[in-house]
C-alpha cells in the first residue's frame, strides 16, 4: 500500500475514533446537553461535503472516513433529539 494512503487511513481512523467516547458516554449517561445542535449539523454537513469530496477525487480513505464519520454524528443528532 503507498505510505500517502497509509497515513490517509490512519489520519482517518483516528479523527473517526475521536467520535466513539462521546457516542458511548451519550448512551450510557442518556444525556446530550452539552452536545451543541448547531455544532453537529454543521459538522454533519462538513462530513458529508468531505464525503462528496472524496468520491469527486476518487479517495478511499477520505471515503470511508467521512462515512464513519456521518453515521456516528447521525446517532448523536438522534441521541440529541430522543434526549431532549
């Protein structure tokens, strides 16, 4: 594998993972208050235009991030709402 892509999935994986202790602690706690609305809808929207980008410029490891990336922000918008 080419080292750029390499440390495309990795930057990726990480900034991905960044994203699971607060998904666990909103689950466990049932609490979102000190998650902002508008920070999350406007991160969706980053992650999905990053996600857009990455099909445009036919790059995986942008791809796959930004998907994961998408799916846990979803379910910390529907923690948010369920929550409040």
């Amino acid at each position: 594998m080419d080292t750029i892509i390499l440390v495309g999935y990795i930057a990726g994986a990480l900034t991905t993972l960044s994203f699971v202790p607060q998904v666990i602690r909103a689950w466990r706690l049932k609490e979102t208050r000190d998650l902002s609305l508008s920070m999350l809808l406007l991160f969706a929207l980053g992650v999905l235009l990053w996600t857009l980008y990455g099909v445009w410029t036919s790059s995986m490891p942008i791809i796959a991030a930004n998907v994961i990336t998408f799916v846990l922000i979803l379910v910390l918008l529907w923690m948010k709402i369920k929550y409040t």
